[in-house]
C-alpha cells in the first residue's frame, strides 16, 4: 500500500512540477481571455463526461458563486447538469450532440466554451467546439494524453501530457483554480 500511494504522489508532484514549468504562461492567458469576455457581458459554457463534467460542475460554481474573495456572480454555466436535456438530446440525435446542441440554443459570439477531456478525443466534446466556432466562441480545452483532436482544433490548449487519466484530472481542477484565482482579481 505504501509503494501505491508513494508513487502516485510522486506522480502527482511531477505534474505539478510540468504545469508550474510549462503552462503557467497559457493558463494565466486562458483566464485573460475568461475575464475580457466577462467584461463584455459574454458567459463561460463548460463541458466533458465523467469525471471531466464534475470539473465542468465544479469550475461553473466557483464563477456563480465565489472562489476566494467576495465578487459579483459571473456568469458560468455546466452543460452537464440538465438530465432532461441531456436524455433527451441523446435519445433523439445521439450521444456525440449533447454538448452540440445546448451549445446551438444557447452559445452568443464571443462566449466562452471549455471543454474538458482527458483523451482530448471526446467526440461530443469535439462537435461541441465545431458550432461553437461557427458561432463565434472562444475555445479553451483541458486535455490529457497527447492532447488528441480536441488540441488541434482549440484556439487555447492546455495539455497535462499524462495517460494516468486521475492525475489529468487532478491538474485539471488545479488549472481550473488556478483561472478561478486569476479571474477573482479582476471582479
């Protein structure tokens, strides 16, 4: 047990270490971008499956509500909390629209999409961003792995180059803090 637990904190520091390293430039960029669209009256539409829609859930209720410090309520919305959607979404056209179609009925131009995956080949993920740029939103993905499509086809990539899917999604939610913590001083 103690050879589990050593190594999978060891490989949670290394990534740490990465993203200390390698992203903080894009992340603090990333939470620029969140911040200008806010101030123009834009919202921030986030989404994944499993584990990445809790993120998703938990990043919209650190904007909603607070963070740190007391602020205004920003405007943050999970596509991954509406079942009645989501069923019936992926009843009718299938499970790789459900992020396709909130995003078709709600998304404005100049919105903010993030998209969160740790393989960065979520489909539905993908679709999601491909109306959402024809619409005219901003595209910031979190991905794992090398990244996949999603990588390709994002205005903003932040990558965690791991196939350990739990330390992916452990730097995820610090990166989504980490905007969190950005964005809180500028409101």
């Amino acid at each position: 047990m103690n050879i589990i637990i050593k190594h999978q904190v060891t490989e949670h520091l290394e990534l740490s270490k990465f993203l200390l390293e390698n992203q903080i430039d894009k992340i603090i960029e990333v939470a620029k971008v969140i911040s200008s669209s806010i101030s123009l009256k834009n919202k921030i539409l986030l989404f994944g499956n499993g584990g990445s829609a809790a993120d998703a859930q938990h990043i919209a209720a650190e904007f909603t509500g607070r963070f740190v410090k007391e602020r205004r309520a920003l405007p943050a919305i999970a596509l991954t909390t509406d079942t009645s959607a989501l069923t019936a979404i992926g009843n009718d056209y299938g499970f790789d629209t459900i992020f396709e179609r909130q995003i078709q009925a709600l998304a404005q131009k100049g919105d903010i999409l993030i998209g969160i995956s740790t393989s960065g080949n979520s489909l539905n993920v993908i679709k999601g961003f491909e109306i959402g740029k024809s619409i005219g939103c901003e595209t910031i993905s979190l991905t794992g792995n090398s990244g996949g499509k999603l990588k390709d086809i994002s205005k903003y990539n932040i990558n965690i180059n791991s196939a350990s899917t739990a330390r992916v999604q452990e730097m995820h939610i610090l990166i989504g803090h980490l905007i969190c913590s950005i964005v809180d001083n500028d409101y």
